[in-house]
C-alpha cells in the first residue's frame, strides 16, 4: 500500500476505540495529517485484551458480526482482513442456550439441523413459520444497512428522505422485538430463544424495536465469526493500516479539553492533561459521547439534556483462568432466567442485578487454542446489570457503596457456578478457577470513561435513533466531530465502523476533499447492479408487494416526521405518550 499522500489538513481523534482508529486511517488515506490521543495504554477501548500469563481474554466483544462492515472497511483502505494478516474462525454451533428446565436449544447456520430444532419445540409447521422470521429478520437487516448504516441523519428532514421513508414501517420500530417473534413462535421457549440478542445493543427484547431482530438474522444467516488471537486483532491492524498511511498514535495522553476558537464556534484542537496543546483544522472525539460533551467541552444545556437521556445497561463481567477444560461448554453459551421478563425489568426499568440474571458464557478457548494453555480453558462471564444512577436516587446501583459492590460481585459469581452446574451438569467449577479479572459498572466508567457506567452508551429506543439520535457533528462548533456508540448509526463494533465511514465523508465533504474509496453501497464481492449485467444474469421487473394501506401509512408517518421536524418539542411528548401505554 502506498503510504504516501498529499496534505489535506490537520486532524486529532481522541480515543482509539475501533471508531477512532477506523475514521483515523480513512482520513489519513485522503491526505489528513492525524494524530491519535488515547488515555489508555492500549488501543481499542472495550475491545481490548486481558492477559493472565498464557490466559487470554476479550475484555468487551467476542462475537464478530455483520462481517461485511469489516471487509468493506479494509477494502475500502486498499487492504484486506487476510492481507493483514487476521483469521476469521467459524464458531458452530452458534450458541448452546439453556433453560432453567435444564433443556437446551443449539443455534447454527446450518438450516438442516434447524429445521430438527425448531420442529422440535413448535411441531413441524414450526419451520415455515420460522422461515418467516428470517424472511422478516432478513429485509430488517438489509433495510437497515442500505438505508441507516450507510446514512447520515443530520436532522429530522433526513427521515423524509424518499429512498428512505417508504421502508421506515418495514422496520416495525414502533413494536418490540419480543412482539414480532410472537407473531412466529408459539412457544415462550423459542420466543425468548430468538430475542435475547436485544441485550447486544443494552436493551431489553420488550422494549427494544422489532428493526434490532437483523441481530439474530446476521447470526443464522452469515455466522459468529472470531479473530483468531483476539478480537483486537482487527484493532491492531487498522492501527497497523494507519500507521503505514502516516497515523501518528500517543498512548497514555488523556484529554484536558476540546480548544476552540475566541469566539467558541470553531474547535481548534486538544488541550491534553499535561498542558501541552495540539493544533488541528478537526477534531474527532471517540471518546463516550456523554462524556465528551460534559467534560471536554464548556458547559451547556446540550450536556445536562444528554446526561438525562436513556442510557443502556451495564455489567459485571468476569474473566477465569482455569486449570483444565469444560467440556459441558460451547464458545457461545447463553443461560437464560426463568422469570425473564422480570430480569429485564430489574435491569432496565430499576436498575438492579436481578435476582435470578440471565446471562453470557464465552470460552474463546474453544474455537482457538491460542487463548489458553494446553489442556486448559479461558472462561468470560458476561452479567447483564443496570448501569449506575449518580443523581442521589435511592433505587439502582450506588457508585459510591464499596460493601454493596463486593456482595453483588459475590453473588454473582456464585449464581454463575451454580446455575452452569444445575443446568449443564459441569461439577467442581469454582476449585477450577485460578486467577479471576473483574469488570463492574464502576470500573468500565473509571477505565473507559463511560457515563453511568453503560457500556453500550445511550439507549436505542426509537426516540434515541436516526434523527433523534446526537449527531456525528457537533450542531454549535465547527470543525468537530464524534464517531462511536452514542453518536448515530449507533453500538457495536460493525456499526461503529460503518458509523466511521459516515463520519470520515462527513469530514471530508466539509473540507472539499476527493474520497479515496468506492462511492457506492455495493459491498466487495456482491453481484454488480442490475443495470451492469447482460444475458441471462440480466436483472427483470417483479412486481410491486407494497399495499395501498402500506403506501397511505408512509403518507401519514412522512406527515408527522415533518410535524417533529418543525416543532421538535413533539418528540418530547410522543416519547412521554408511548411511556405511559406500556
């Protein structure tokens, strides 16, 4: 790869999650000069490592999804992910689910064994109907990577956009995920089988919108992939990647401040902690959004009313060295609570642990040995918890109760091994630990910097995506601009990077800078639009599906889109609305 490029301007990206070390090499493959300031040691934020000797962990991801965001971004910096040297390792099954009945249900790409496992709890019309799910899953998927992932959504008039608003129904985003896997499961175990995947994006599968179903079609339908050597394989080579495009990174540099201009419409670079300033013609901030704007920029009410908005969960996470294997364990293993509603609601609407959690096993040990010795197994232990609440309430979790902190640490600890034993039959898990890591609410905010703790940033709920979501430019400065989990498209690594390409052009445009990638939605190796292909692989007409109410309905959202646009307060009210009717 050509290294070389001419000067487009300066750039300083604070933070090198994958948002910021992506947006850092795309902006210096169009010829930016950009320095990299990261508080941390390490690059890539939550997806980062743990190491315990020959013990190796993920400390945040550990399921790669939606694999064509990480293709298309290598591609479009003139590389590849097996140029770079990063091995993608199938995991199949899926994931092994259990069930407080000590049943348990395998998911898998492989539609034949499917078919067995579907029909076995539903009957044999159960796979049609679960063909219908995917049909379903599917155009929420593609609808949502054409018109959302690879869109920018500057302000409400981008929802009338007329490529995108006749879809906008398609994504059933005013129902639940729960609700529309009703309308293809009879039975609570395959409903709560195919919505668990809500708690990826810090929601629960009650609240969260149908649209977020793309998460269980991505899984059935493309697969769970592993770096091998880690998740932060795929940050290390697009920090690689930069560094050869001319990216200059300054580790263990926190930031004091965004500076800006006398008059404080225009950022002009970073103040970091040590007094010392950096110039630049851009910021990009990947530090947590809620954080940035309320320690990194003056004061305002922008900041008071982003610290009000709905953030997303938190979690205590534990990462075991152990001294042999488990065999009873998958690389995925999900142990869902029986009373699961209710687990959600301690979580989300109280802000607690609950008191029987569902929650995430990863053994990435099994699909690669390298994370663990000979013999041996890595275990990571994902418990879904509420985040913190720091204004004085007297519900939810306390930052400030160190003995509340240790019982709940101990308690979950304990309803891990006890319910993998009740349900897998495993035996003598907690001698088998030799060495524990620890992540809780506390200490994803202390590490990271996320407010409340969430480590998923701020909730997606219908009013806090799209248009409602903060922008990807700073409305009041110029020349700033973020990138990651609060800002649009939204959480998630694939999403990140498809966030760091809308960005990047965003830049870009603004400063009058040629793209140096493809301008076009295509994604490498797909067939060519039907406009470029002849014979029998020409592409012929199909008939319209959309109904006349279909066609009125879009008439009236595009209606009240424009309403919202104009007299944004209505937001305000229809969200208050949808909260009193559940």
């Amino acid at each position: 790869m050509d290294g070389k490029r001419g000067r487009a301007g300066t750039a300083v990206v604070i933070g090198a999650g994958v948002g910021g070390v992506s947006t850092a090499a795309r902006l210096a493959k169009a010829g930016f000069d950009v320095t990299v300031v990261e508080k941390n040691s390490f690059t890539g934020g939550r997806c980062s490592l743990i190491h315990d000797n020959a013990y190796r962990f993920d400390q945040g991801p550990s399921l790669l999804l939606l694999p064509r965001f990480f293709t298309e971004a290598f591609h479009d910096l003139g590389t590849s992910l097996e140029a770079e040297g990063v091995k993608l390792l199938k995991c199949e099954p899926n994931y092994q689910i259990w069930f407080a009945d000590g049943k348990s249900i395998e998911l898998s790409t492989d539609l034949a064994r499917m078919k067995l496992e579907v029909e076995k709890w539903e009957g044999k019309d159960g796979f049609e109907r679960y063909l219908g799910f995917l049909q379903e899953s599917h155009r929420h998927y593609e609808v949502s990577v054409i018109h959302v992932l690879r869109k920018n959504f500057g302000s409400f008039l981008s929802m009338l956009r007329p490529s995108f608003l006749p879809f906008l129904l398609d994504l059933h985003p005013f129902e639940s995920v729960y609700s529309r896997a009703s309308r293809y499961f009879s039975t609570e175990r395959l409903r709560r089988t195919f919505t668990f995947g809500s708690m990826y994006m810090g929601m629960s599968p009650y609240d969260a919108p149908g649209t977020y179903s793309l998460l269980q079609y991505t899984e059935l339908a493309e697969g769970i992939w592993y770096p091998e050597g880690g998740f932060h394989r795929v940050i290390e080579a697009l920090v690689s990647v930069g560094k050869r495009l001319g990216v200059n990174y300054r580790l263990s540099t926190p930031v004091s401040s965004v500076t800006l201009s006398p008059d404080g419409r225009t950022a002009t670079g970073v103040q970091l902690a040590s007094g010392e300033q950096l110039n630049a013609d851009v910021v990009v901030v990947n530090a947590d959004l809620v954080y940035a704007y309320n320690n990194l920029f003056p004061p305002s009410n922008r900041a008071k009313s982003l610290s009000k908005k709905a953030a997303s969960c938190s979690s205590i996470s534990f990462y075991w060295s152990m001294d042999r294997v488990i065999p009873e364990l998958l690389t995925h293993n999900i142990f869902l609570a029986d009373d699961y509603r209710e687990s959600f609601d301690d979580i989300f609407d109280r802000q607690l642990m609950p008191n029987e959690p569902s929650f995430y096993v990863n053994v990435p040990s099994r699909v690669d040995p390298t994370a663990a010795p000979r013999g041996k197994d890595s275990v990571v232990v994902l418990v879904p918890v509420g985040h913190l609440l720091e204004d004085g309430a007297e519900r939810g979790l306390s930052p400030r109760s160190d003995q509340d902190w240790a019982k709940m640490i101990a308690r979950a600890r304990e309803t891990v091994f006890s319910t993998i034993e009740a349900r897998t039959g495993a035996r003598g898990l907690r001698e088998a630990v030799v060495n524990e890591y620890v992540n809780t609410p506390a200490s994803w905010k202390e590490r990271f910097n996320l407010d409340k703790g969430a480590i998923l940033g701020i909730s997606h709920s219908f009013f806090n995506v799209l248009s409602f979501r903060p922008s990807t430019k700073h409305p009041d400065i110029e020349g700033c601009y973020f990138v990651g989990a609060s800002t649009h498209p939204g959480t998630g690594v694939p999403v990140c990077l498809a966030g760091s390409k809308i960005t990047a052009e965003q830049i870009l445009d603004a400063s009058g800078v040629v793209r140096p990638w493809p301008n076009n939605d295509d994604d490498p190796g797909t067939a060519p639009p039907g406009k470029n292909r002849v014979g029998i692989d020409r592409v012929l007409s199909v008939p319209s599906t959309r109904s006349t109410i279909s066609t009125v309905a879009v008439f009236i959202l595009g209606i009240l889109v424009l309403l919202l646009s104009f007299f944004p307060s209505l937001a305000v009210s229809l969200q208050r609305v949808v909260g009193l009717a559940k």
